[in-house]
C-alpha cells in the first residue's frame, strides 16, 4: 500500500464531505489556521490530531 500525506488525507475527507477548510477545522474542533498550515505542510498534527485524521480518512475508504 502507498503511503499517504497527511495533505492527501485532509483533501480527501474536505472533498468526501464538501467542507471548507473551517468547516473540516470546526468538526475535528481545531483552528482553521492550523489546518492550512497542515495543508502547506510547513507542520504536522500532533499525535491525537493525526489518530482522528487517520479514523477519519479511512471511514470514508471503507464506506
């Protein structure tokens, strides 16, 4: 299996769901300025953020 970029799996679930960036920030209850930083990669989740990103991405591959 190859490997998927934290980025990959944000824009996947925002686009499984039609969510903005602050509606994806607002459901993990997280800032919307830290999802663009995720998203631009200058930082990474922490290990809790990553967990519930991880769930959630592989929910909607799964489905």
């Amino acid at each position: 299996m190859a490997d998927v970029t934290v980025e990959k799996m944000i824009t996947e679930i925002m686009t499984h769901h039609d969510w903005s960036q602050q509606e994806f920030a607002d459901h993990f209850k997280i800032q919307a300025s830290q999802v663009t930083r995720w998203l631009k990669g200058k930082t990474r989740p922490n290990y809790d953020n990553l967990m519930m990103i991880t769930d959630a991405y592989n929910k909607i591959k799964t489905a």
